[in-house]
C-alpha cells in the first residue's frame, strides 16, 4: 500500500497509508488530509490512485504543488518523490506495510492536522547572505534588523487577523500574494494574485511590518 510521509522542518510529524481512490489534501476540515496553513488552500490537491499508481492533481490552489521542487498540475509519482505544498514536505513511498495505529494517520475515515509555523524564524541581519539565500529584510516592526530566510518552497508573514502574506519560490524566481489584510508592495495594495519579487522590493504588513526583498 503506498504512503506518505508528512514532515516540517526536518521533523516527520505524521504517515498516511493511501487506501482510497481519491484522497483530497487541503486547509479545510472536510480534506482527508488537513494542512492547517493559510498557504494551503481549502482544496488544494487530489491523489488519485488507480492500480497501486498514484498521481497527484493540483486542485488550482493560489500557491502550487510541487513535485521535487518543480510546480506541477498533474503528474504520476514514482517512489521517493517529494511533494511540497504550503512548507510542508511530503515524501511518497510507492510501498508500505504502514498498519494504522500511533503517530499515522488513517485517511479512510480520518483526517490528519498538521499545524504550521506562521512565519519562517527570523536570524541575525547578515548571517544568511553569506550562504547565498534570498531573504526578506526586517526594515521596521518587532523584529527589525532580522532577516526571514526564503529558502522553502512557500514562506508566510504576518499575524493572523492582522496582515499575512505569502512568498512562493518558483522556477523563475520569487513571487509574493496577499492572504489576510491590508499587505502592500513597494506602496501598491497587494492582491491574492501572485506578483513577481524584484531586488529591493518592499512589503508591508498592516501598519507597522516593512520588509525588503533582497536577492542574493
């Protein structure tokens, strides 16, 4: 039976054991898996399997699926393969004698609930830029002067019910979408609709948050 295993950060936090058909994964509760991330979408992708085959689907989510590190809209996973969907990182296991028990997750009849990190942890000014990763430059708010690291696929900022905003990495770069609030880039009012990052770029979270784009 072929299986998932979910992590964050490193950290493997659950396993799945695919024994239906169709297995949806998304935000909302009705999901068989339930990312609790607000860059997951509600629907966010479908497993299908068929033949102990199993293919992914992304579902139009805002932010993407990926399949080793690359943005897919459909695509049969072969053993090993790493799905990445709003920071979490899914490994797919072609075969598996996972029994349902402590620390799985049966997706049959149950859900499973992973919650997220709203936001990346923040370092000192300077300490990422010398390993060559994009980051997001704290210029005011609580934590200015730190730097957020983009290295994941899908990086979210802000404080709910305030502003949060999403920086996805893409192929061609790094692209950022508002979530909840008032989120503006470089003065404009950002929309839900991916906009490209250039250097120097500045967003800004509700009424305090400022944070530059700075591609190194």
């Amino acid at each position: 039976m072929p299986k998932m295993i979910i992590s964050v950060d490193g950290v493997v936090i659950g396993q799945v054991a695919l024994a239906k058909d169709r297995t949806t994964l998304g935000r909302r509760a009705y999901n068989d898996i339930v990312i609790d991330n607000l860059a997951v979408s509600g629907e966010h992708a479908v497993l299908h399997m068929s033949g102990g085959e199993v293919e992914i689907e992304d579902l139009n989510s805002t932010n993407g699926t990926y399949v080793n590190a690359l943005a897919i809209q459909k695509q049969a996973l072969k053993d090993n393969d790493v799905i990445e969907v709003g920071g979490c990182r899914i490994h797919f296991r072609a075969r598996s004698n996972l029994a349902i028990g402590p620390g799985s997750v049966r997706t049959a009849s149950g859900e499973f609930s992973a919650p997220m990190p709203l936001s990346s942890a923040p370092t000192e000014s300077g300490a990422l830029v010398e390993l060559g990763i994009p980051v997001l430059r704290v210029l005011s708010g609580a934590n200015e002067g730190q730097d957020v690291s983009l290295q994941k696929v899908v990086t979210t900022i802000g404080k709910p019910g305030v502003a949060v905003a999403v920086v996805t990495r893409r192929r061609q770069g790094y692209v950022a979408a508002s979530v909840v609030g008032g989120v503006t880039l470089n003065g404009v009012l950002l929309g839900t609709d991916a906009v490209a990052l250039q250097e120097l770029d500045v967003l800004e979270l509700g009424d305090h948050t400022r944070m530059q784009f700075v591609r190194v």
